[in-house]
C-alpha cells in the first residue's frame, strides 16, 4: 500500500524539472533493441543512424540508455581536452571481480592515468618491433600442426596462438609447461565468462558446485600462477636485460619514484592476458574471412609479400580490415556531468559511445564504404578521428600497436604458406557476442595446400 504521507503533493510532482531531452534514437523497447544490435549490429547502428542522425539514443536490457556519436568532429572533442567529467573505467566495473579494482580498464581520473603511463612504454615502438620475433615463432609452430585437407575454426585456431602471444610478450616465460598451465587455468577461468555479469545479490559462494564457488577457485588457482610469475621474476637475477612487459613494469617508477604492487602487477597482467587476445584473434578471424572472398586482394598480397616488398600492402590490408571489421562497435564514455555533445546537451550519468562501427562506415569519409579495397590506405596514415578501431585519446587502447603488429605477422605468414579455402560462399555475418562484434560462424576453412617453413621467409 502506499504511504499517502510521504508521497509528494501532485503538484509538485508535476512541477519537478524534466530530464533534459535525449537526441532521438529509436522507440522501441530495449529489449528490441537489444535482440537487434546482437543479430545485427553494424545494421542496426548504420541504419539508426540513417534515420535519426549523428548523435542517437537507444535504450539496452543490462547497459541501459546509451546516446551513439557518429561524427568525427564531436567525437574529436570526446577524446580531446578536458576529460575530468568523462569515465571510462565505471562502466567495465562488472569486469572488476576478474581484473581486479587496480586494473587500467577499471580506474577512472588520476589512478587510470598513473597505471597508464607505466603500462604504455612496454607497448610502444622498439618495444613491439621486439615481439615481432616472437610473433613470429608462434605462428610457426601453430602452422606446423595445421594439414591439407583439414576444416579449421580459425577464431578458435587465433585464439590459441593470441593468447601464446600475449603470454610471451607480458610474462616473457617460454618454458611450455608454464604457458600450458597459464592458459589452462585462463581458459577455464574465462569458460566462466557469462557469470562475470552476474548481479551482486548473486555472486555468493554457496560450496565447489555453485557457479560463484567454482569462479572464485578458478580465480584463485589462476591468481596463483600470475603471483608465481612475478614472484620468479623479482627474484630473477637477469631482470634489468629483459624486455618482457613484466620486467618492463617492475622497473618502471611513476613520476614520485613509486612502482606497481604485486597486487597492481597482478590485475594488470591480467587485463592485458583477457583484453589482449580475443579481441586479436577475432580482428584475425576477420582478415582471413575478407581476404577468402577478395581473391583479386588476396593475390596482390600474396605477389608482393613473395616478391619481399609488400609491407606497404600487408599494414592496408590489416588496416582496412579493422575499418571494415571493427571489433569493438563502440568505445564509451559515461557523463559525470552535463556536457554539450554534438549539439545536444546530455545529463550526467548518460553513457556517450562514439560509434566506431558508423564513423567506418559514412560514405563521406570512405566512398563504396562497404566494400574492401586496401589501396585506400596505401597513400597514408589512417586519420585519428575516422579510423577508430582502437578508441581514442586518454583511453586509447594501450595494445594498438602489438595488435597491428601481430595481425600484419600472422597474415604474411599464413599468405606466404597456406592455400586456405572458405567453407561459406559469402562473407561471414557480424553478431554481437559479449561486447565485441565476431564473425558468425568463426570463418571455419579448409587448408588446400601448406608449404613447409621456409626459413628467413618472413624477414
Ligand atoms: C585487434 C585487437 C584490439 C582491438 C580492436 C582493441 C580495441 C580496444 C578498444 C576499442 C579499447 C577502448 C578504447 C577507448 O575507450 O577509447 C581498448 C582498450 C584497451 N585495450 Fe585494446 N584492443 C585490441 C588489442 C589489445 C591488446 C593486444 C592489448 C594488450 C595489452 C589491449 C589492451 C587494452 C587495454 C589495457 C585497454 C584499456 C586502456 C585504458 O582504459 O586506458 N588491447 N582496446
């Protein structure tokens, strides 16, 4: 019954200042629009944005009212300037109980930027020029196993070689043992992945079988091996000669002279292991599905790589892959106070995503935008503002660089010595699962022909 005493006279009520008016966006239920943007994401956006515009609303189940930005100029000014009322960690808090609250993607202000400028020299220049060789030998040793004849996933076949990837590079540990428990204990941690959006009333360890219980032993026995690595390599005489990013991070000091804790190290670590390898594999899986149906691409690609002079080619083709195939639909940016974007003023607490997915799309910036041509980033660098896939500014992604690396080694690779076939006449469907845009059926191939290793091949 209702408690006539408290409740506001009408008046009042009727009198109470309305929320300022969201940009439109489509009416129907967020559970319409949430069904639609799984099944077909990049069709639903660019088909919202056709209708209502460059800056649209659209209520979610779970992530609630976003507004999505489509222009770079907005965009521009979301990624530059003053950021103090844009968070980006609040919303990835779900992710927190596996990442940890010290984690990169979960600090929003002064923290997020400390943890950021210790993570990102391991990950830039000469640095991933470094794990290029690494890239390298993975990929190798991945192609050994692969037969003609045989029907491979690839999403599932990158995956490994992404996680052995990041592995080495972060954790520089190339005894095999060690990785395979690295991994398995990650892969069954994150087999666990639907349950890190459980609500909080439901995160209760109720015993070994309840969901939570098994979670919380998987962390734990995951945790246990992270804590192992970084207790080995303090103690590791040789620490100041490796380049691995953990070496690079126990040395590293902030601008007071303090270092991460063994806790910090730990989330982060674990931040890259999780943001650092599906989301690669995935941008693979995406590459080797475009150049299967582009054979015309697909030659011009192999011809130079062969000839020794394709490199030029190789960063377009890994580029416009990521234009035409973003991974991430959009970055996000939660309000914590009113601002003014792309003409409309929006309330504090709103969630803005510049949509990266859109921005790739406009016909204004990229004419026959659908189609997959690589020449059009032959000429030069990919524009900050209208080429995407990484986010942008203070949150841009710190693995950008070792992503495009490691896509651009894997493919000259494969090229250089794998016939693979598509299995599906069309290019595969986008859908959304998680938060990242995946081909639908994971670009399954058959391998027609593999070369032997050739060695300096890939020099
Ligand atoms: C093709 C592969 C990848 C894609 C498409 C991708 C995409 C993204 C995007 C869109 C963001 C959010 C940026 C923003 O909000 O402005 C992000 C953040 C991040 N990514 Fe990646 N990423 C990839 C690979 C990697 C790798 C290899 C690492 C390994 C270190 C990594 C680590 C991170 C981290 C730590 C952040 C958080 C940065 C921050 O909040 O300051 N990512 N990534």
């Amino acid at each position: 019954m209702t408690d006539v005493s408290t409740s506001p006279p009408r008046v009042l009520r009727r009198s109470r200042p309305r929320r300022a008016a969201l940009p439109p966006g489509p009416r129907g239920p967020a559970l319409v629009n949430t069904a639609r943007m799984v099944e077909d994401p990049v069709g639903s956006l660019t088909g919202w944005h056709r209708r209502y515009g460059d800056v649209f609303t659209v209520p979610f189940l779970v992530f609630g009212v976003g507004v999505y930005v489509a222009d770079p100029e907005a965009i521009r000014s979301l990624f530059t300037g003053d950021q103090s009322d844009l968070h980006a960690g609040e919303a990835n808090e779900p992710l927190s109980p596996v990442l940890g609250k010290r984690s990169v993607l979960i600090l929003d202000g002064p923290e997020h930027l400390r943890h950021r400028r210790l993570l990102l020299p391991p990950f830039q220049g000469s640095a991933v020029a470094a794990f290029r060789a690494v890239i390298r030998d993975v990929t190798a040793a991945e192609l050994a196993r692969w037969r003609p004849g045989e029907e491979l996933v690839l999403r599932e076949r990158m995956r490994t070689l992404t996680f052995e990837v990041i592995a080495r590079a972060v954790f520089g540990v190339t005894v095999p043992a060690r990785i395979d428990r690295l991994r398995d204990a990650l892969t069954s941690l994150l087999a666990l992945q639907p349950l890190f959006f459980l609500p909080q009333a439901l995160r209760r360890d109720l015993g070994r079988l309840s969901p939570w219980g098994l979670f919380r032993r998987r962390l734990a026995a995951a945790d246990a091996l992270i804590y192992e690595e970084i207790a080995r390599r303090r103690a590791d005489p040789a620490l100041d000669e490796r380049a691995d990013v953990l070496s690079l991070l126990l040395r590293a000091r902030d601008e007071d002279g303090g270092a991460l804790t063994d806790r910090e190290l730990r989330d982060e670590l674990m931040t890259m292991l999780l943001a650092g390898h599906e989301t690669t594999a995935t941008g693979l899986a995406f590459a080797f599905d475009l150049l299967g149906h582009h054979p015309e691409v697909l030659a011009r690609l192999r011809d130079e790589l062969a000839a020794g002079d394709g490199d030029r080619y190789l960063d377009a083709v890994v580029t416009e892959t990521l234009r035409l195939r973003p991974v991430i639909d959009g970055a996000e940016r939660t309000l914590t106070r009113p601002r003014v974007v792309g003409g409309h003023e929006l309330p504090a607490g709103i969630r803005v995503y510049p949509a990266i997915a859109v921005v790739h799309l406009r016909e204004d910036l990229y004419p026959d935008a659908t189609a997959f041509r690589p020449e059009r980033f032959l000429d030069g660098k990919a524009d900050a503002y209208t080429w995407l896939p990484f986010g942008g500014g203070i949150r841009r992604c710190i693995g950008a660089a070792l992503a495009q690396a490691e896509m651009a080694e894997v493919i000259r690779a494969v090229v250089l010595r794998a016939d693979l076939e598509p299995v599906r006449a069309d290019p595969e469907p986008v859908v959304l699962r998680g938060i990242t845009l995946v081909p639908r059926h994971g670009t399954p191939v058959r391998v027609r022909r593999i070369a032997p290793a050739v060695p300096h091949s890939t020099a």
